[in-house]
C-alpha cells in the first residue's frame, strides 16, 4: 500500500515526504549521516507555516513551510 498525507492550510499544501526531506537535508548540513536518525518526530504547526522536529530525542529545530 503507498499512502501519502499533506497539510493543507489557508492556501498551503504541502506533503509529509517534503517535510521530512527538509528535515533530513538540514540534518545532513550539519554533518550528520542519515543512517544515524534512530527516532524522528515531526509536529506540524499550520498556523505558524512551520513544522519542529525532533531527532534521537536530542537535535531540535524548526522549518518554515512557506
């Protein structure tokens, strides 16, 4: 089965599987090796156009979805 999920709000979409390719960019930018993500969690803020996340229940941040 292949499932997709998108946010949408106030005009914006946009897809789960861009969000975590963001994440994983931003994760490998700092040096880090994508084999190394244990545990990701993803919160979705649609009111801000931004989603956090929280990796290996160490590394934080925040991405903007505009």
């Amino acid at each position: 089965m292949k499932a997709s999920m998108f946010i949408e709000y106030q005009g914006l979409q946009i897809e789960e599987k861009d969000i975590l390719a963001k994440i994983k960019e931003l994760w490998v930018k700092d040096g880090n090796k994508i084999k190394d993500i244990k545990e990701l969690k993803m919160y979705v803020k649609p009111e801000e156009f931004a989603a956090y996340y929280v990796i290996n229940d160490d590394k934080s941040g925040k991405i903007d979805l505009k």
